[in-house]
C-alpha cells in the first residue's frame, strides 16, 4: 500500500469515525480500528493513534453536558475500566498482533450482530455488581482491541433510561477519561511512537471536521437508520479480518 494510499485511507475513516461518534455518542474506536492495523506498523500503536484521536471527538461534549453528569452511575464502571485496561494493555505489547487482528475479526462480528438483534432489549439498573462487569469487560475490549464502547453503552443506555443529556454526558465523560489513561498506558508500553504523533496531526483535521457534520446529520437524520449502516459494515470488516 503506498504512502498516498495510507493517508487517504487514515483521513476518510477518521472523519467517518468521527461523524459515528458525534451522531451515537460512540462507535469512533469500533469504525477506525477496523483499518487502522493494516496502516500502522504495529497493533499496538493501531490501538494508540485511535485513542488519541477519540480523546478530540469528546472533548466538545465533555464541556457541553457537564451538569448531566451522574458519578454514581459513572464511577463505579469507570474506576474497573481503569483498572482492567491497564493489564489489558500490557498483554499487547506482549502477544503476536496477528493473532488480536484475527480476534478483533471475531469481535467486530459478534459486537455487530448484538446490536442488530438485542440493542435495546436489555435493561439494567446502575448497581454495584453491574457496573463491576460491565467495566471488566469494557476494560479488556478497551485495553485489547480500542474499543471500550459497547458493554459501557450497554449499560448507559440502560441507566439513563429515556435522558438523552444523561447518556450523553456518561458516555462523553466515560471515553475521554478512558482513552486519557490508556494512552498513558500505551505510553508507557511504548505505542505512542513518532509515527503515531505524525498520523495524529494528520488525521486531526478530520476528526474536526467529521464532529461538525456529525453534529448536522444528528439533527436530520434518523439515528438508528446510521446505526445500523456502521453494524453491517462491522459485521462485514471482521468477516475480512478473520479470512485476511
């Protein structure tokens, strides 16, 4: 893949990316890393340059819904991310990456049919035990694969019941402190590389770009109808990653 290839490929779906983020309140890292382990030089520094750029798509909503914010729904899951995610991460730097493309293949699939079949039907109340499971998980999908995203919505929309602002406030508060200390972690494991600072100012632009549009297709279009164009193309990403 040449070089003018690589930065049109990380530029397209960081905008994408960016625009499923602003108009769902997640899915930045479950879109970009299904292209990212085929530009970078690494896994590793896949899983850094996706953080760090999910760390701009927040930000705006951080500051936006602060007074949503409810930390006893939040603090709970969100200080078992942490903790998870911090060994999650240290495993990367010490298994094959072929083997977690291949895992992430698998991942993406069963993350896609989820939410095409079940999102919505389950329901759960913001207690101790949920929080602790729905944090383990969210820190090993985190740590491994980039994207901590679906057992925390799993669970934010469940809790926020019917409060558009709340979910919204959970979910923003929850990926940017997340991704904050991951890349901290990445760091410290030495995925935050030369290589990924470069592709980071690279692609910035349109993460930018894609949170504008992103904002104006959330007034207009239908969520759900967008939703389910990001699961087929998961579902259809991971079928690649595990044939690849």
């Amino acid at each position: 893949m040449s070089l003018t290839v690589s930065i049109l490929l990380l530029v397209l779906f960081a905008f994408l990316a960016s625009v499923t983020q602003r108009v769902t309140g997640f899915g930045f890292g479950i879109f970009i890393m299904t292209i990212l382990p085929y530009l970078l030089p690494s896994y590793g520094e896949a899983t850094a340059l996706s953080g760090l750029l999910a760390i701009v798509t927040v930000a705006a909503t951080v500051v936006e819904r602060r007074r949503d914010l409810r930390w006893g729904k939040l603090l709970p899951i969100l200080i078992t991310f942490l903790v998870v995610s911090f060994f999650a991460v240290r495993v990367v730097s010490a298994v094959d990456s072929h083997i977690f493309k291949k895992v992430l293949g698998g991942i993406l699939i069963l993350v896609s049919i989820y939410f095409f079949f079940f999102n919505g039907r389950i329901h759960m109340k913001p207690s101790i035990p949920v929080q602790l499971s729905m944090g383990t998980l969210s820190g090993l999908m985190g740590g491994l694969f980039a994207m901590q995203g679906p057992p925390a919505v799993i669970y934010f929309l469940s809790c926020s019941g019917d409060d558009k602002n709340e979910y919204m406030a959970l979910t923003s508060f929850y990926f940017i402190i997340g991704n904050a200390m991951m890349t901290f972690y990445r760091y410290a494991n030495g995925f935050v590389t030369s290589v990924v600072m470069k592709d980071v100012l690279i692609a910035l632009p349109a993460v930018i770009l894609g949170f504008w549009v992103g904002s104006k297709i959330y007034a207009r279009t239908p969520v759900q109808l967008l939703r389910k164009l990001v699961y087929g193309y998961m579902a259809i990403a991971g079928l690649v990653a595990l044939i690849s």
